[in-house]
C-alpha cells in the first residue's frame, strides 16, 4: 500500500509540473525581441542579427543572446514577417534647423539613433528641417512635402498656421503624426509628447520664490524669432507669474524680449534696466539661459538668481560657475525617442497605442547633479 500512495503521489508531482512546465513555455514564448535586447544589454538591430545571422556581431555578444533566446524559447512572429515582407516603413520628422539650437541638435541626435534601432526591420527616417528664425520656411518645407512618400510624420507643432493642411493630409490617410516638444490640440487622433510648459512655468517660480525679496522686480527675458513667440515659453511664462503673483503681491516683473539671432541692442538695454530698476531675479523660460550669463558678466552686472530651461553644454557651463542657479530639464532625448517608438510599435508591431498624450516628467536640475566630466 505504501509503495503504491508513493507512486500515486510521484505520478502527481509529475503532472503538477509538466503542467507548470507547459504554462512556463507558453509564458516565455511571449517575451519579444525587445526583451531580450534588454535582458542582454544590446540593440534591437544586434538581437536581429543574431536571429538572422548576419555579420557584425562578436562572437561572444552573438552566444550571450542565442542563450538568452534559448532561456526564453524565444519564436520569430511580427519581426520576422516584417523582414519578409522587405517594404521599407518611411517616417519623416519635420524639425527646426539643430544648427540653429542645441534643443534641437539633442532631439535630432536621439532622433536618429532611436530611428538606428529599427533600421535592420525596415524603418527608415528622414529628417527635414526649418528655420525658428523664419516661420516661411515651415510652410516651404510643407508645401515640398508628399505624403504618399512617407507612412508617418514626425514634427513639432511650432507654426500651427503653416502646418495644418499637411498634418490633416497624413491624418485623412490614415498615416500617423506625432508632435514633439510642443501639444496641438485641435484634433484627438495625433499623438503629443511634450512637457507642460503651464506646470513648467509654476515649478521654476516655486524654486524662484525663496531666492527673490519683495516689492523688487522680476526680469523675464524672452529671446525668441522676430516674428513668432514659441508657445511653450508664453506659457512658462504665464505660469511663472501666476505663482509669484499668487505668493508675492508686491512684486513687478518687467519683459524684455529680443531676437535669439543675437541682438546687438540687447547688452546695452540689459545694463540700463540693471542700473534703473531693483532687479532681484531673472527668468528665461527657453534653453538660452547662457546667453545672458555671458552678458551680464561682460558687463560686470551683480549676480542674481538665473532660472532657465534645458541642460545643454553652455547651460551646464555657466551652473557649474554658479551664474545659473535652475534648470528644468525637458528630457529631448526622452521625446525623440518616444516619438520613433510610437511609429514602431504602430507601423511595425502593429500594437494600438490607446495614450496619445505623453507628459514628460519636469526634471530640476542643479550644479550638484551634473555628471562630473
């Protein structure tokens, strides 16, 4: 009797995991290949390369992931009818000239190796640019443009006026769009990934507030293009003084705004509100903070707390000099590569992305929180 309740029982811890056994491979078989370029610290394109065997991987990076598709009994699906199927996938990005920003050098740079990551599964980008300093050539740039040439478009929402015909063209097709850096909200089926530049604005004049004196004013500097105020710093700006405003009846706040072309009248209008005014704090709701920094110290004007946007190479210089005090950091690399990730999952694994709003985190940065080097 003993020898048969031990068989009954052995019998049932087999079942017991041959069934657990089963449901585990079910499991694993679901991890794809973005997984597993993850779990072995390497590119999509080098996982690819592997599953095809193509040249150009080590040899011990190409045993590490066959181990690692081993382990998880990894089967080709979406990728490899993808490959099969050898039809490009073209996305535009329709962006301001980077030679003109380092905001915009960022976002061109992540653009491309976010795009770099998909290229061995036939996704190809094209990237156009436009002048901040001319909102005409947006609307060249539009009327250049064929949308049968392309299954998606990625741009930023900067010259509503000029780009609404060709958004709703790619829109009427059935192509998606995806805005970065700024919201257009005049249709539901575009996809937006930004920064609320509002909570932005509120944030830099909650880290202001300490740093000021009452009944002194406030000097917020837009450098922006002569002929168009970029949405985003109007409202940084707006939320800046609504919550000094709300805490500090008593202060002023005074505007200057000027070209960020370099205006040869803007050293000489700083040292006379300096000379003429109490200023006791500076706001430049855009990533051009160093600008200011380098002609307040040419002209040897006192410190005061400097709040900004954006860590860029010159920003960082002038913190780790203590002439900025605040950064709040829009996260470009974090956009660029969210807005291709959008085209992939949509035009490559087919997956419905069912948020199309994505809000980038508001990021502070100080002097203590820059990499060393």
């Amino acid at each position: 009797m003993k020898y048969i309740l031990n068989r009954v029982r052995t019998r049932s811890y087999f079942f017991k995991l041959s069934i657990k056994t089963n449901l585990a491979k079910k499991a694993l078989k679901q991890v794809g290949i973005k997984q597993i370029a993850a779990e072995a610290n390497v590119s999509i394109g080098t996982v690819d390369r592997v599953i095809h065997k193509r040249p150009g991987v080590s040899e011990n990076t190409r045993q590490k992931v066959l181990s690692i598709i081993d382990k998880h009994g990894y089967q080709r699906n979406t990728i490899a009818s993808r490959l099969a199927s050898k039809k490009l996938i073209k996305i535009l990005a329709l962006i301001p000239d980077p030679k003109e920003t380092d905001y915009w050098k960022i976002q061109y740079n992540a653009l491309l190796q976010a795009a770099e990551e998909y290229a061995q599964l036939g996704f190809s980008l094209t990237c156009e640019f436009f002048s901040l300093q001319n909102p005409a050539s947006y609307s060249e740039q539009c009327t250049k443009i064929q949308t049968s040439d392309y299954d998606g478009m990625i741009t930023a929402g900067l010259f509503p006026q000029w780009g609404k015909d060709l958004w709703h063209e790619f829109q009427s097709l059935h192509k998606p769009v995806v805005f970065i850096d700024t919201r257009f909200t005049e249709s539901k089926d575009f996809y937006n990934i930004y920064q609320n530049g509002y909570q932005g604005g509120q944030v830099a004049g909650r880290l202001m507030l300490p740093l000021i004196e009452p009944e002194k004013t406030v000097l917020l500097i837009h450098l922006e293009s002569k002929h168009h105020r970029n949405i985003n710093d109007n409202e940084r700006s707006k939320g800046f003084i609504d919550f000094l405003s709300e805490r500090n009846a008593l202060l002023n706040f005074h505007h200057i705004t000027t070209s960020f072309s370099g205006d040869p009248k803007l050293a000489e209008t700083l040292h006379t509100i300096f000379n003429q005014m109490d200023i006791t704090g500076v706001f430049v709701p855009n990533s051009r903070s160093h600008e200011i920094c380098s002609l307040k110290n040419k002209l040897g004007i006192k410190s005061v707390p400097i709040i900004g946007f954006d860590v860029n190479p010159r920003n960082m210089h002038f913190m780790q000099l203590e002439d900025i005090d605040f950064l709040i950091h829009q996260k470009p690399e974090e956009q660029a590569t969210r807005a291709v990730q959008v085209m992939a999952n949509l035009l490559i694994h087919h997956r419905p992305i069912h948020d199309r709003e994505h809000h980038v985190p508001i990021e502070i940065v100080v002097k203590e929180s820059i990499p060393s080097g």
